[in-house]
C-alpha cells in the first residue's frame, strides 16, 4: 500500500487543551498526532457539508423554492404541543 505524502502542522494549544489531548493520547493508546488527524479530518468533513447545505439552500432560494416566514414561525410554534403542524415545505 501506497502512503500519501504527509506535512508537519504546527499550532499552539492552550496548556490545558494541550494536558487533555495528552491524557487522551494515553488512555487510547495512540499518538497526539493521530489524535490531532482524525479531529481535523471531522472538522473538514463537517465543514464541508455546511458548505455543501449552504450553496444547496442559496440555490434554492435563488430558484424561488422558499417559505413564507409565518408558515415557519406556525410550524416552530406548534413543535412540543399535542398537535405539531407537518414541516413546511415551498
């Protein structure tokens, strides 16, 4: 198997995230810096899906697909009683 190529990322944490991640780091059994991967490995993922929700909603609302405000506010008001109203839709 082929290693992708890797780079050294250095950032300055404070001391007691920096005490946690070693704590962690321990009690798993595996290095900082596989810590530190998978977290920003989450991190882009999730960024990355905000961005993609983002264009997709911008997209719709340039199409015209949106919902009036009232509608919403019904529905966000019904939420937690006996009879919540069905999720507005364009």
């Amino acid at each position: 198997m082929t290693e992708k190529p890797t780079r050294v990322v250095t950032a300055h944490l404070p001391e007691d995230l920096a005490k946690r991640l070693d704590e962690y780091a321990h009690r798993q059994e595996r290095s900082k810096g596989w810590i530190v991967r998978q977290a920003v490995t989450d991190w882009i993922s999730q960024e990355d899906e905000w961005d993609r929700m983002t264009r997709e909603g911008l997209a719709a609302a340039d199409a015209g697909e949106t919902v009036d405000h009232a509608r919403v506010e019904a529905w966000a008001e019904s939420l937690g009683t006996d009879a919540p109203l069905p999720l507005p839709k364009p």
